[in-house]
C-alpha cells in the first residue's frame, strides 16, 4: 500500500468513527430534545402562560378556604404541656414506662427508660365546646369556640430539619415543592403588587431553611418569597444613588425583551419564572413599604395582639402582617417561630414560648372573625412533632416524639369548637383517630378546593403530588 493509500485509508477510519460518534450523539440529542421539549410544552401548559402564570385560577371545586395563614411553631411544642392533659402520667412521674410500651421504640437522643414525666401545668376547660387547654395559653383558651385541635398527628421523621421539611413538603428529602407552592400552583394569587406565597420569621427562623418554602421543582415562581423585618422588607429593594424609576423601568423593559426571546425560542418555563420575579420586584419597591407600615392600625387592634412598639420585630407584628397580607390578595402567608425545642429548662422555656405566642396567635383569629375572613381563611399552628412522656435533661425536658402530637386549625371549612382523636394515658401511642401527615395536607389541600390525586407537577417523567402515594381525606373535622 503506498503512502498516500494509506493516509486516505486512515482517513476514512476516522471519517467512519467521527460518523458513528456524531450520528449516536446527534440521534440520541434529538431524541432527547424531543422528548424534553414536550415535558416543558406540558409543564408550561399546566403553569399558564408567561403572563399569567400567576393569575388566579379556579379550584378543582368549590372550596370553604381561599388562602392560608400557617403559623409553624418550629422545634417541636410540647403537645404535654399544651394541649393534651395526662393525670395517669402525674401519677406515675418519676416511674419508670411500662415495658410493652416501648417495644420496638427508638428515641432520638434519649435512654427511651427515662423515667416518666408528669406535665409542668394544669388544664382547664374552655368555651361551650369545652376543649381542654394548658393555664398558659389564656388566650387560645378564649377561642376554643373557633379552633379545631387534633391530638393524633403522626410523622416518621424524628430530627428537626428532616421533620419541619417532611411536614412542609410531604418528603424528608430536598427538593420538593413545599405547601405554599403547591397550593399557589393551584389556585393561582389575587395580590397584583405582592408576591402570591411570603414568607416571615421571627426567633430562629427555622432548621430546614428555605426547602421549608421553596418551589422545588416548580417553576421558581411559585415558592415562598421572605420579607424582612428590617431595612428593605427585600434586598436591594431600594434603587441605588444614581438610577431613578424611570431608568430602571428601561433597564427591566430591556431584559423582559431579551428574555421574551429566549422564551419563545427555548419554552424553557424558569425563563418564564425569571420575567415575573423581575417586574414582582418592580412593583414591590412600592407595595412592601407601604404593607410593612403598621401607623394606619388603630391602638386597639395593635393592643389586641400585643405590639407595643409597631416597628419592633416580633411574632406578634408578624402575625398582623398576616393579616395585612392575605387582605392584600396573598394567597398564602407562613410564619416560621422556631424556639420550642425544649430538651431541658422545659417548664421556663414553654411559659417563654407562649407569653411570645400565645396572644398573637388567638389575637389573629380574633382579628380574621371581626372582619368577616375567618370563614375563608384556613389558619393553621404547629410545629414538626411533639414530645416524649420520658424526661431528658435532669427532670425538666422531653425528647423528640413523632408518634402523636398536637396541632390546632381554625377556618376555612374546619369545624370548630372540635377535639379530633385521642392519644394512651400517658402521650405516648395513639389510640383513635391518627392524623398522619399526609392526611393533613391532603386534607388542608381539600379544603382550598384542591383534590389531592389531581395536583400533580411532571418532573423527570414522573407526575408528582404533595402527599406523594399517600395521604387520604380527614373527613371527622371538616364542617
């Protein structure tokens, strides 16, 4: 073979290998394509278009609730010492827990063999309904009438973080769309110059961070947007020196125009995602100081929940900005208060927590009656689980407990004045009625018009739901 036969033969091996790569690589690339391009044309299809996205939109049926004020009460309140009376525990304080309760038990940090602890503070009961509730929450007491209290909450989860995003997103792991997202997915925002899902804190915030809010793998949109308590309510809420409204509507004018392109030419729905975030932010440099400005509230409703210094950031100031929020159009408004978690310097730590709490939160559903939007607002409060019979840290704490714990509802279709279930002498197990998590977010989506089995999101060929496989109807508390 001559020299020049074989340089072309060693060219058209490399012809042939560069044709087989490309061609697999190209085949395989369009395939993919194609198939891609048809879960985002579905994804955009079920998110609306670009401009309305955010829209309200109807529910599947008619709904008692249309928005949501969750005041989660991160670190695990002691439903012992709250909302769940056990005299037989009183009885045996210092005991220790009969064997067959604790087969097959797994604690989190403590010897399960712990000696029994009675509850730091007595119950009395409360209202026409007669619901027993702890001497330190007076004000919770004056609306047992309106609160509908379930004792039998379950969770798998057992640690904080993993709990607070299990009962948030209905998963232990990262990454899914929280509650707030699925139901403004769902049903859309009424607010024009507010986010549709907000977000605030007070305390700790809370252990699971932003998973306990975000959108996951909704469209960016649709997550939970915090508000600061001081300075901007956002970042980089105010122009900087040197860029005056009329410049910076240029600017946005320009980039919605570059992105509108890419839009149209990709159908990617973050593109989509990324021209509301922008004019929402627009539009919030006006709406958010304007929300976050408490002067226009009269002395007595700042004294109903207990604000003494209306620019002091609080639980109790976050709480009536719940309510000036969801009059605004917001669909939904979470409070995250973490401090519950009471391992030790129980009886001092939960009297804290509820001189911080307890006033505010009654006080909202106070507020909510007098102005006619209880019975279309579904107010919740609880934390991620509750907390051991056992005691932990000497004689005054409790370790985490997922078995039962207590949360209340008031609102939006619940029926009042209801205890639901009933957990064994001593708090440990439940005996009627469980509430698994999933039921209650099945159930809360119900409520908002939103079957559970029909709020479905595609996402990596796999249509997904809050409650994932599970979940079924709480039918005893809904009115």
């Amino acid at each position: 073979m001559s020299s020049n036969e074989s340089t072309n033969h060693e060219a058209n091996l490399i012809a042939r290998r560069w044709f087989l790569q490309r061609s697999g690589i190209g085949l395989g690339s369009l395939a993919a394509g194609c198939l891609l391009q048809n879960e985002i044309a579905a994804s955009m299809a079920m998110s609306g278009s670009p401009a309305d996205s955010l829209a309200a939109k109807a529910p599947h049926f008619p709904a008692k609730a249309k928005r949501v004020i969750y005041m989660f009460q991160a670190g695990a309140p002691s439903q012992l010492e709250l909302f769940d009376p056990k005299p037989e525990l009183a009885a045996r304080n210092g005991q220790l827990p009969p064997p067959s309760l604790l087969e097959g038990y797994r604690a989190a940090f403590i010897d399960p063999k712990s000696g029994l602890l009675a509850g730091k503070f007595s119950f009395a009961k409360h209202g026409k309904s007669g619901m027993e509730l702890s001497e330190v929450l007076p004000h919770t007491a004056q609306i047992a009438d309106d609160i509908c209290l379930i004792r039998t909450m379950q969770t798998e989860a057992v640690n904080h973080a993993p709990a607070q995003i299990m009962m948030n997103t209905g998963t232990q792991q990262f990454g899914r769309p929280s509650f707030g997202a699925w139901s403004l997915y769902g049903l859309g925002s009424e607010a024009s110059d507010l986010p549709g899902f907000v977000v605030l804190t007070s305390a700790k915030g809370t252990s699971g961070g932003a998973s306990n809010y975000g959108a996951g793998f909704l469209p960016t949109m649709y997550g939970g947007v915090p508000l600061r308590s001081k300075g901007d309510p956002v970042l980089y809420l105010s122009n900087p020196p040197g860029i005056d409204n009329q410049a910076q509507r240029d600017s946005l004018d320009a980039i919605r125009k570059l992105n509108e392109s890419s839009l149209s030419n990709l159908g990617d729905p973050n593109i989509a995602a990324r021209i509301q975030s922008y004019e929402m932010a627009y539009r919030l440099q006006s709406s958010a100081p304007e929300l976050m400005d408490l002067s226009g509230e009269s002395a007595e409703t700042l004294a109903l929940y207990g604000i003494k210094d209306p620019k002091e950031a609080n639980y109790a100031r976050n709480c009536l900005l719940a309510r000036r929020l969801i009059e605004r159009g917001v669909r939904f408004v979470q409070l995250f208060h973490e401090a519950w978690d009471q391992h030790g310097n129980l009886k001092a730590g939960v009297k804290q927590n509820a001189v911080d709490t307890d006033q505010a939160s009654a006080a909202l559903v106070k507020d909510l009656k007098q102005r006619g939007l209880l019975n279309d607002t579904l107010v919740i409060w609880g934390g991620e689980f509750g907390r051991t019979p056992m005691v932990q840290g000497g004689d005054d704490g409790r370790d985490h407990h997922n078995r039962c714990f207590s949360m209340w509802l008031a609102g939006g279709g619940v029926k009042p004045g209801l205890t639901y279930g009933q957990t064994d002498d001593f708090g440990f197990n439940v005996v009627q009625d469980p509430v698994h998590v999933h039921d209650l977010n099945a159930t809360l989506l119900h409520l908002l018009g939103l079957d559970h089995l029909r709020l479905t999101y595609r996402f990596q060929g796999r249509d997904y739901r809050l409650t994932d496989v599970h979940g079924n109807l709480v039918q005893g508390i809904l009115a």
